[in-house]
C-alpha cells in the first residue's frame, strides 16, 4: 500500500481508496447513473462498500454502471425508483435490505432543475423540484434513519450507525435568479439536513451535505460545452476550473467512513471558491 507522509510528527495517512475504508459496508446513491451520483457509486465502490445504484430513466446506463462497480469486486445492483415516490422508495429500500441486509450510507443525490423566470414559471415547474429536490431527499432519509436506529452501531463496520449525504448546492447560500425553484429546494435541504442530524446525532447517525459549485455533468451542459459559456463561468470561480464528479465522489466516500467521525451536521461546500464572493476580489 503507498503512503503519504504529511507534515506532523508520527502521522502517516494512507491514500484512502486503498485502504477500502468502506469495507464491509452497504450504500444506496439515488439518482446514480449519471453525472455526480455515477462519479460518487464509483468512489464508494472504489473504498469498498456494497452499492445500489438508483435510477429513474436511463436503464443502459444504469445496467453498464453495474459491471463496471463488479470491477472493483464489491456488490451491486440498480432499482429503479422515482425518489419522489413514497412507495417506490419504500420498495428501494425493501430490496436493499432483502439483497444487503441492511444499509449504513445513504447518498441522496437525484435531483433536477426547471428553470423559468418567477412570473412565468409554472405550478408543475416549481412542484416537480420541490418534489424531487426536497421531498425526495425527505423520503429517502427517513427510511435510512429507520434502519440505522433499528441496527445501531456495528463495531466492526463502523463506529457511526449510520451517515447521510445530502447533495445539496451553493445554491442553498447563493440566491439564483430565474431558479427560484431550485434554490428554494436546496436552502429547504440546509435546514432539514441540520435538523435531522440535530434529532439523530445521539443514535450516533451522522447527517451531513455535499454542496457543489459547478460541477461538469449534463444538468448544467451549457455553462461549460462551449468556450464563451466556460469563460464566463470562470468569472464565478475563483480556482479558475469547473469541478469534475471525482471532486465530489472522493469527498464523499471520506466523509461516510469513519474518517470523517466528528463531522456533523455541516455543508460541506466544494465550489473552487465560488462561495467566497469573487465579484469582492476586485469590487467592494
Ligand atoms: P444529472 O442530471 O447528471 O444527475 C441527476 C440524476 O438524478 C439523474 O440520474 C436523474 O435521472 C436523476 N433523477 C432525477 N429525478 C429523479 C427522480 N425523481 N428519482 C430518481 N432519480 C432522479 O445532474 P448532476 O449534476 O449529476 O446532479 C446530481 C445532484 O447534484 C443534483 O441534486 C444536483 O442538484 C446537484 N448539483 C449539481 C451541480 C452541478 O454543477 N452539476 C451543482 C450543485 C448541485
């Protein structure tokens, strides 16, 4: 096993996708056959743990993720599941414990955007988000919980009964004309995120989001397809890069092992700066 040394006295981390730090346990990503919920099931996988891949359309890709997580010698398989849908996700985590036993990572991942400005956008523009974005990520968390106050804490697997990533956005912090929509439903994940884990911190569950800036998947394909819209996107972002779904992956097979034990209740933002203002860096 390589090793990175780094700069304190008698502290030597191993690179974290080779010491399967997820070992032995069970993971369920919604939305995952695309974009950054592929880019986390490969990760987590990657680290060790067992995994459903949900899905809703796309099939194929589905089914093609499945062998390519074979690889990597752990279990898989995909359920399709719309997470809007109280009973299809009581049905995903129904086969999830039929097939795993039980389940110690939740990433709640799916999501979608219906944008239009406020006076045009439709009822069905702003239910369907909110739907999807918020009540999905509701459902899905709740049946997590269930299970991870029912099993409680295997020694052996985890010192945690159990963690949830909420993917969230910058856009819980950063107000986002003509996507009212959906910057409605990511603030909403914030605070529901924060009181879950506030009401479960003492099963020893830990509840946490991934909030990304830009990240290049087909949700947001023409801010960066062509070199005008790139250029102009990196006026958002100070590290002058558009995030990869790696970025995100690895984040968040850190923060479900036990690595990551302490952390709780927090957004962790991973947006190249994109939070810190960058119309400050010259204005103001
Ligand atoms: P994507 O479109 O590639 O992935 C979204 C996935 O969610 C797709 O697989 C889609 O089929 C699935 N999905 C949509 N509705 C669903 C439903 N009802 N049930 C189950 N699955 C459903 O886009 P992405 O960028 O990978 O988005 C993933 C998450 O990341 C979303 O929550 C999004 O809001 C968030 N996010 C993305 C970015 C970005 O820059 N790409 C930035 C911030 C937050």
């Amino acid at each position: 096993m390589n090793e990175i040394t780094i700069n304190l006295p008698n502290v030597v981390m191993p690179i974290c996708s080779e010491v399967k730090m997820l070992k032995g346990q069970k993971a369920l990503v919604t939305g995952a056959n695309s974009g950054i919920g592929k880019g986390v099931v490969l990760e987590l996988a990657k680290a060790g743990a067992d995994v459903v891949i949900n899905y809703r359309g796309g099939e194929q890709a589905a089914l093609e993720l499945v062998e390519q997580v074979k690889k990597c010698g752990v279990n898989v398989f995909a359920f399709q599941a719309d997470v809007s849908n109280e009973n299809e996700v009581k049905a995903m985590f129904e086969k999830t414990f039929k097939e795993f036993g039980t389940i110690d990572i939740l990433v709640n991942n799916a999501g979608l955007q219906k944008d239009a400005p406020i006076d045009e956008m439709t009822l069905e523009q702003w239910n369907t988000v909110i739907n999807v974005n918020l009540t999905g990520q509701f459902l899905c968390a709740r049946e997590a919980v269930k299970e991870f106050k029912r099993r409680g804490v295997i020694a052996d697997i985890s010192c945690s009964a159990g963690k949830i990533i909420h993917i969230s956005s910058v856009h819980e912090v950063i107000p986002w004309a003509g996507h009212v929509n959906y910057a409605a439903s990511k603030g909403g994940v914030m605070l529901m995120m924060k009181s879950i884990a506030q009401e479960v911190a003492p099963f020893r569950i830990r509840v946490n989001s991934i909030s990304p800036g830009a990240i290049r998947t087909p949700i947001n394909t023409s801010a960066w397809e062509t070199k005008e819209a790139y250029d102009d996107l990196m006026k958002l972002i100070p590290y002058k890069r558009i995030g990869e779904v790696d970025d995100i992956g690895r984040a968040a097979a850190w923060l479900a092992s036990d690595y990551a034990d302490y952390i709780n209740g927090t957004s962790i933002y991973i947006d190249g700066g994109m939070t810190l203002y960058p119309g400050f860096a010259t204005g103001g």
